[in-house]
C-alpha cells in the first residue's frame, strides 16, 4: 500500500511595503515587507498510484487534468491550481524523477484572487510535499526560491515574492529583497503580544475577487515610465515598513493601528486599481465604527481587507461590517501561526 503524502502552508496578512517586493523597483531600489502568517492554509495531498498516470484535481474549483507519465500536458491547456501543480512538476521533472504515476488533490482555505498569497503559498505546498516524497532535500529557503522560479519565470505570472517566503517560513517576518537576495528577518514577539494583536485585528472578505494581474502591471508600468508620485508613494510604503515593525517591537499597538491607516493611504498611491468605490465604502464604515486603521490584503482591487480595532471598539467594527448592506461582505475569524511549511506522510 502506497504511502499518502501531505503538505500544507499557511496565507499571510501583509502589514506594511507590499508591493515594494515587485520588480523592478525591489531590484533597483530594494524591497521590504512586514507579514504575518494566519491559520489559513494551502493543502496538497500526494497519493502514489500504479497506473502510470498523474491525475490532478482541484478540489475548489472540482477541476482535473490527467496524463500519462511519460506523456506530459501543456501548461496552457491548465488553469488554476493545477497549471501551478503542472509548472511544479515540469520544474522539478517529476516523471524523470520518479517513475510512478500518483493523483493530487489541491485544496485552499479562502476564495481564489483573494488577495493572501494563496497561490504562491500553494507553489511552496505542492512543492513541499513533492520535497518531502522525493527526499529532494531543499531548504526553506530554497523552496521559496524555486516557488518564485515556476511562478515568476516559467508561468509568466505578474507579481512579487514574499508570499513564497511567508509561507515556507511562517511566522512574523521582516523582509527585505534586492536583486541578488531575499532576506528573511523572524520578528521575536512574546506571546502574549500575539495574543492581544490577533484580538486586535478584524479581517473581512469584501466580495469581490481581484485581479492582481492588471494591478501589478500598473504599478510596474509607473515605476518603468517614471511617474513620481507612484515611485513617492511605494517609497513611503516601504518607510511605513519600518516604522511599523519598530512599533511591533516595542509593543505600542495603538501607533501600529494608526500606522495602518497611513500606510493604506501611501499604498493606493501606487496605482489608480489598488481601491475602489467598493473598497473606499467598506473602509469608511469601518473606520467610523472605530477602527483605528486598515488595508487591502494584496494588491488591492478585491479580496480580503483587514483593520486594526482597539479592544472596546472591535465589536462595533465587526457589527458594522457584519450589517452591512453591500452585497458579499462577510467577517472571517482568523488567528496568527508561526508555522511554516508542514509536510508529513499518513
């Protein structure tokens, strides 16, 4: 009886300078993020079979793709979590590695383009479990690394990279990308500073998913075409970066909070897509119920936002948005994790 491999990696909420992760502005002027990883997930679970063919499902989306091992499947004729199984498996010639056939199922704990990183986190997942049942003895590290690789390189796809190194690393991070490297900084936060931020924080699906392509593409077009007020507004996004952490190391999480707020307002700064009317409402409500401050998760346009709600205030913000008429909007419950990448064999 075949062994069933099993990863699975965690989302992340992004605090401060995301998007300075992009180039090419993090490789010219050097990027930095504070993320935190949440008790969201990304699932791959491997199940070797002898039939000599691969079989990959997407349990979201009930999608499947299936080829002879030795046959192959292009890329294109993929969408979704399985062209990212299938860019994992061509990177790291699985076939020629191995020489039987196995079904995988991929699975995500959050609506798809919701804005916390699920598809590169589930890059690390099926490239962790692929590590763990193939002993490829890649590191940490090096999974980010190759992740950043198949999404960026060999998949086309637009955007930056600390959603690759969030999930392999878990944690609370203080990251920095230039050209040549991508430094992972673990914040050493005491517990129960943990504690009272994740009963702080309020996160919410707005509804609406986004297209961070379209997003990510403006913003590299103004950097690209020089415009200064976006280059201003991703250089004040990666200064909020710091003073955010400063503050997450001292403990002052009412200056945190507000921080929030002002690094929301630099961040649409960036590019005209990264708010809407949608967005706007759903922030104003939540501000005039008390919240000190918030952001889009991701690139912007959709997905999840989040705010920072002082103890005798965060209820109002939850009843606010939980009553609310825009259409979709709905609160999720989430808390931290400092657990990376986990892969394991039942």
């Amino acid at each position: 009886m075949h062994p069933v491999i099993r990863s699975r990696a965690p989302l992340r909420l992004a605090f401060g300078g995301g998007g300075t992760d992009v180039a090419p502005y993090a490789d010219e002027q050097g990027g930095v993020v504070l993320n935190a990883t949440i008790n969201l997930y990304a699932w791959v679970t491997i199940v070797p079979n002898d039939t000599q063919t691969i079989r990959l499902r997407s349990v979201d989306l009930q999608e499947d793709v299936t080829f002879g091992i030795n046959q192959g499947a292009a890329v294109r004729d993929a969408t979704g979590d399985m062209m990212l199984a299938k860019g994992v498996i061509d990177s790291l010639d699985i076939p020629g590695r191995n020489a039987t056939g196995f079904d995988l199922f991929a699975h995500t704990d959050c609506p798809p383009e919701s804005g916390l990183g699920a598809s590169s986190t589930m890059v690390v997942a099926l490239i962790g479990a692929f590590n763990h049942w193939l002993q490829l003895g890649l590191n940490r590290y090096e999974i980010a690394e190759l992740a950043v690789k198949i999404e960026r390189k060999d998949l086309g796809l637009e955007g930056g990279k600390q959603d690759q190194y969030a999930a392999s690393f878990g944690g609370f991070n203080f990251m920095e990308f230039s050209r040549e490297d991508v430094l992972v900084n673990p914040l050493r936060l005491p517990p129960e500073w943990i504690s009272e931020l994740e009963y702080s924080i309020v996160l919410a699906f707005t509804g609406q998913r986004r297209r961070s392509r379209e997003i990510i593409r403006d913003q590299i077009a103004n950097y690209v075409q020089d415009r200064q007020e976006s280059i201003a507004a991703m250089d004040r996004t990666k200064a909020m970066a710091f003073q955010m952490k400063r503050m997450l190391l001292k403990g002052d999480f009412d200056k945190f909070g507000s921080l929030l707020h002002e690094a929301w307002q630099a961040k649409k700064g960036m590019s005209d897509r990264i708010s809407n009317a949608h967005i706007d409402q759903i922030y104003r409500d939540a501000r005039a119920a008390g919240a000190r401050g918030g952001k889009v998760s991701g690139a912007g346009g959709g997905g999840f936002v989040f705010f920072f709600a002082n103890m005798d205030r965060r209820h109002h913000v939850i009843q606010a948005l939980e009553r609310s008429s825009i259409e979709g909007l709905r609160v999720v419950h989430v808390g931290f994790t400092d657990a990376g990448l986990q892969t394991w064999i039942r």
